[in-house]
C-alpha cells in the first residue's frame, strides 16, 4: 500500500530533486511552490481510486452523463510544514473539507524528543475518506500519533497519506501501530535516518526550508 510516486521518471522526480538540491533550497517560494506541485499530483494520482457517480450535466447544446467524485475528501495537513503540500492537493480538490493538526518535535537536552499534538481542528469524520500531508516522514511517530488523534474523533472509511520524502523505517512503523490498509502516497522514499531522527539524504527541515528557522522547544 506504498506508492513511490518517482518510481517512473516524471516531473515528480525533478522537483523532488530540487527540493534536496542544497543550491535551490535557497530560494523559499520554489520550494514551496515544488511542494505544492507535489501535492497536486498527488491529488490526482488518488482521485483516480476515489468512488465517482454518473450525473447528467446539461450543456448549451445537449445533455452529457459525465463522472463526479460520490462523496468530498477531507484533507487534512500538519503544520507548519505540511501547509503547501496541503494547498497543492487542495488546489485540485477544491471543494474538499479541512483539517489542521499542530504535531511536533519537543526535544529533550539528551538529544531524544517527544512528539506533541497541541491542536487539532477537523470536520466529523465518521465514514469520510482522509487525507493527511505532511512532508517528511521520517521516524513515523508524529504520523502515527496524528491518525491515532483523528481516530478518536471517528471512524474515516479510507486513510491516505501523502508526503515529499519518507524513510522507509517509519513506513513500517506506520503500518505497525496505524494499520496496513492506509496508503501512502511518496515523492520519493530514502532507506537511511539518523539517531536524531533525520531522513538521509532526504533534504533537511522542510518547515524551516518552506518558512524560516524557528527556535527549539
């Protein structure tokens, strides 16, 4: 249930490149702006699997049977990094609902970290089809606990989730403690993360890259 979306040279790969590229990542608004196309790809890539239904649409000159979405998607992004993945799937999923999820790193002196969910903010989710974007995923762990959150709010029908990079340990672990049957859609994915927690080669701190540097809590 992993999707690598640059298994096959495409545009995904080149701005999956530049998004790693330390002499691009100098540029902010490019890099938002590849995390968006991301985005956006992705939205396609998983409308194809979305249900639809057969609706007559009246033209000037006739009528047409064409294929809408059955039912709107809930995205849902974690902040601050997951914003302009978020904003590309929106762009092409415009009527879809939303939610926001403040998840992050709160670092200890010893070098270990926690993960904190602070705020989250969604639609009923009962028997709704999720979204969830976030850039990295690395460890797994703000993902897990992210879903686990949604969770308990309801019972969505289908889980997806889409990220720029992820490693492959917190793909596992995401299938572990999250379940199987949610699919993750990749930009890329590498093998290797640090004892901090960091993808290798993967491209850095995307909220940093995308925003500017923050102070640690």
């Amino acid at each position: 249930m992993v999707i690598n979306l640059s298994d096959q040279h495409s545009l995904v790969s080149n701005w999956v490149s530049e998004l790693r590229n330390v002499d691009v990542q100098n540029d902010r608004m490019r890099f938002r702006r590849n995390l968006e196309r991301i985005g956006e790809v992705a939205a396609y890539e998983i409308s194809k699997e979305l249900p639809w239904v057969e609706t007559e649409v009246q033209t000037p000159l006739g009528t047409h049977n064409s294929k809408l979405l059955a039912e709107q998607p809930v995205l849902i992004t974690i902040l601050r990094a997951g914003l302009p993945l978020h904003q590309g799937m929106l762009n092409y999923l415009d009527k879809a609902d939303n939610g926001f999820i403040s998840a992050y790193r709160k670092h200890h002196r010893d070098g270990s970290f926690e993960i904190s969910l602070d705020y989250m903010s969604c639609p009923s989710l009962d028997g709704r089809i999720v979204i969830i974007s976030d850039p990295m995923l690395a460890t797994g762990s703000s993902l897990v606990k992210s879903i686990a959150g949604l969770k308990a709010e309801g019972t969505p029908s289908e889980i997806h989730v889409v990220c720029a990079i992820a490693c492959t340990s917190g793909i596992e672990l995401v299938k572990r403690q999250s379940g199987d049957d949610i699919k993750i859609w990749c930009g890329d994915i590498d093998d290797e993360i640090t004892a901090k927690g960091y993808i290798v080669p993967g491209l850095g701190d995307a909220g940093d890259l995308a925003f500017g540097s923050k102070t640690q809590s």
